[in-house]
C-alpha cells in the first residue's frame, strides 16, 4: 500500500503532536453523512462527549428526528456521560447569529435545555478579528475505544446530501473526517488544553453551570494499540500567548506559548512534493505564496484543480478586497496602505491563468424547471498524488495558517484512503464513476467536463454533474449572485 513517504510531516521542532501509524480513518462528505455517523458514536458512547465548536445554531436538527443539538447533548448527559461543549467567544465578531455566546438569554436556555451539560468558553480577548474556527468532537476520550471527528461541517444550516438537490436556497458542499486509533490520544491532549486555559473561562460568562462543575480535565497518559493502516499526525494553528499550560510528555516539550503553524508547514511540505496531482476544495482560496507554490508545481507539469465557492458567503469578503485592490492600484498606492490581498489579486492569480493544467471550478445544481442553484464550497480539504490528504478547519488563506485563528486538520498518509475519497468526491462532482480511471485520467476528465459545462452554463442548457470552470481572474468578483455571470467567460476568452 502506498504511503506518500516522499511528502514528510512536521518535524517535532514545529508541532505539538508526532506522526503515528497504525490508525483507522473514515473521510465523510457533506452533512448528512457526517452527523448520521458522528450520531452513531454518541448513541455508543459510553463516558464522554467533547465538542470543539465554532459556529452553530440552536435549533440546528440531528438525522432521524432525534432532535437538535442541546437535546442531543443534554439526553447524553443524563445519562451520565461527561459532556463538555467549547464554545468560541468574540462578540466583536461578524455573524453573532451564528455564536452562542452565553448572555443573559443563553442562560435561561441553558437552564431549560442543557443543566447537565458543562460548557467553557474560549475568548479571542481583544482581536476582533480572531475566531477560534476549530470544529471538532472526541467520543470516549481516553478509552480503547475513543472516537475523534474534525473538519469544516459548523453545528449549522440543513443536513446536506451529495446529490445536493435544490432548495431554493442554496445548499453546502463539505467534508469531515473520522479517526480512531493511536493518533486520538492527541485529539484529546488538544481539547484539554483548550478546555483548561480557556481565556476568560474564570470571567463571569466563562462557564456553565459553574467552574466547580466544569471543572479542569485531566491531560491523557496513555498508548494506544493499532487498528489501522493510516498514519496521521495531528496539526494545529494556534496563535502565541493563547494557551499557557506546558505538560511534558514522552514525545516531546512543546511550548504552545509561541504558538503553532504546522497545518501551514505540511501545506507547504505537501504542495512542493505533488509530482502528478493537487486536488483542492476550499472556501477561502487566497493565499499568494500557496499559490506561488502551485505554480511551481504547474511549471513541473503537475494536473492542479482547486474547487471554490462560486457566489456568496467568503465572497463578500474576497470581493472587498478585490475593490480595495484595483482602487489601490489606481491610485497608484499613493494615498492608500497596500491592501492585504493586492499580490493574490495582482500577481498570483494571473499567474495561474497561464497554465492550461489549472482549473479552477465551482459546483451548481440543475433546477427542474431550467436554470440553476449554486452549491457553496466549504471544505477545507488537500488531496496530493492519490498519496496523501488533509482535512480540517483551515481555509486557504493567511489567517488559517499564520499563527491566528485556532484550527485543526488530520494530515494522513494512506494511499488507499486518499484514492477512494477522491473516487467518491468525483462521483458526486462529475456524475459519473471514475474508479475505472487512473488518478492522472480523472484528473483530465473533471477539467474537460468543468470546461464543457461552463458553456453549458452560458447556454442556459442543463450541466452534466455538478462542476463548470471559473475564470481565474474574477475570481472574487461578485458575491450576492445579482451578477453571477461576471465570474463566467468561454474559452475564447479564458
């Protein structure tokens, strides 16, 4: 079985956590499935639920009307299981509809919908623009028989399946990723740590019910015996200063006081290392010196794809920049502070446009009656060579990556797992089966129909599958889907 051993892992030097064989993982795609398993673990859950939660809504519903996710939390821990929710905390914070940030209001429903539940929350102090962006859950932390879950899915929105039928409304495209096995031990090692140095968790507002009920988790001290082929190591972004507990442990002394970049570091490692293929599928495509990367790949003859939202969400965020850019440029920089985006809009996007083995794609739906429905893409995922694969909470860009938002990514080296999670996803994006194809050959394929069903799409005739090309050079360029055809050129003009 392949093994990816030509694309290393972070040295100990640079990450909290080493590489360990001898783990089973499971990659989930979109919602449905991800909670019908995550639901599974629960209901077999036999001491504790830890939940690392960024954003969520609470009337959020589980499959199989079992109810939403208090209810859940709240049957678990009557029953007597330890259940602890981290929740993030930054009212300054766009999207406060989506936070839960215990105000007077969350009290009382606390009090009528979760007593039993123990919660923390994780504040970004006074960075308004800092999210603790980390989805995670860990079943049966430091049990045989613990089960870890992280990626992109936030405890929001509509249970989306793969076939994404339209809604009216738009629908989500993600991944998530199920581990169980050695490399579990440091999932948990993570949530303790954030748990115990939750900052402000002593405030008032910090804790649920209180600090004596909630109280500090102890850190894991064991090992664990292998059950799978997979080897993974566990990758952060934690900012310097967030956490201060520093716990010796038999691989290492890690100070997380200086903070973390290793899911960064593997990006980098990985993107030099790719000789056939780079599959990417992330919201929030933006990072130059990635990109740089990409186009030294490009120049070595490597098949790139990057998959990204069309319309909507992080658009709105992309396309200010993108006016902050060109009206930088106009003026010529002289009475405006280079904007952060200027070299992704300037340089390193006309760069990839150069190279004919780039594509950059999006995902839309037919809608029965003529037309369309865009399907946003949210995960944050990297597939290298059939070889390699990371999932996680980390988008593509500075924030994810250097030293701010906390995040969390399973990097895992099992050739069999990455192979099979790209057959799935190009069954769902292509629709069509591709396991007859080599991963070079379905490479070439998803490009060719991405580029055919974007005139498709500019006939107003119905796409084959879910993908169409977008010209790289509006990437960004609108966001609401008033001007949705501003992102979509022929051929002639790509």
């Amino acid at each position: 079985q392949s093994t990816g051993s030509y694309i290393s892992s972070v040295p100990p030097s640079h990450a909290s956590f080493p590489q360990r064989s001898g783990n089973f993982v499971r990659p989930l795609v979109d919602s449905f499935e991800t909670y019908t398993r995550i639901l599974e673990a629960i209901d077999s859950a036999k001491h504790s639920i830890f939940v690392a939660i960024s954003f969520i809504h609470k009337d959020f519903k589980f499959p199989n009307d079992r109810g939403n996710f208090f209810q859940v939390m709240q049957q678990a821990a009557s029953k007597g299981l330890d259940v602890r929710l981290l929740f993030w905390k930054n009212e300054k914070f766009f999207n406060l509809n989506q936070f839960f940030v215990k105000n007077d209001h969350d009290l009382e429903y606390l009090k009528r919908n979760a007593p039993n539940v123990k919660i923390r929350w994780d504040s970004s102090g006074n960075d308004i623009h800092h999210c603790h962006h980390e989805k995670s859950w860990l079943i049966d932390a430091d049990k045989e028989f613990s089960v870890a879950f992280c990626g992109g899915i936030t405890i929001t929105g509509d249970l989306e399946r793969s076939d994404h039928s339209p809604t009216g409304r738009g629908s989500r495209h993600d991944i998530f990723c199920e581990l169980r096995g050695p490399a579990t031990v440091d999932v948990h090692y993570h949530f303790v740590q954030r748990w115990n140095d939750a900052l402000g968790h002593r405030e008032p507002y910090g804790s649920w019910p209180n600090l004596t009920i909630s109280n500090d988790l102890l850190f894991p001290n064991r090992s664990y015996e292998s059950i799978g082929s997979s080897v993974l190591q566990v990758q952060r972004t934690i900012r310097p200063g967030q956490y201060k507990t520093r716990v010796k442990r038999q691989e290492g002394d890690f100070d997380l006081n200086v903070g973390e970049d290793s899911i960064y570091r593997q990006y980098i490692q990985a993107l030099k290392s790719a000789k056939r293929y780079i599959y990417i599928e992330n919201q929030h495509f933006a990072h130059p010196f990635l990109i740089e990367l990409i186009v030294d790949a490009l120049k070595r003859g490597v098949q790139v794809i990057a998959l990204v939202p069309g319309k909507g969400g992080i658009l709105y965020i992309v396309n200010a920049e993108r006016k902050k850019t060109f009206d930088w440029q106009q003026s010529k920089g002289d009475s405006l502070s280079k904007p952060r985006y200027a070299d992704l809009f300037l340089d390193s996007l006309p760069k990839l446009k150069k190279f004919s083995n780039f594509t950059l794609a999006s995902k839309l739906v037919n809608v029965q009656n003529g037309g369309f429905e865009h399907v946003y893409v949210h995960s944050k995922l990297l597939l290298i060579d059939d070889e390699w694969m990371t999932v996680g909470s980390a988008n593509f860009v500075d924030i994810s990556f250097d030293f701010d938002h906390t995040e969390l990514n399973f990097s895992i080296w099992d050739g069999e797992v990455v192979k099979k999670l790209r057959q799935k996803l190009f069954t769902e994006h292509l629709g069509i089966e591709s396991s007859n194809l080599s991963d070079t050959e379905a490479i070439f394929l998803f490009a060719k129909i991405a580029r055919e069903n974007r005139e498709r799409f500019l006939k107003g005739v119905p796409i084959v599958g879910q993908v169409f090309k977008i010209d790289v050079e509006k990437y960004g360029s609108c966001y609401d889907g008033t001007d949705v055809c501003l992102l979509y050129t022929s051929d002639a003009a790509d």
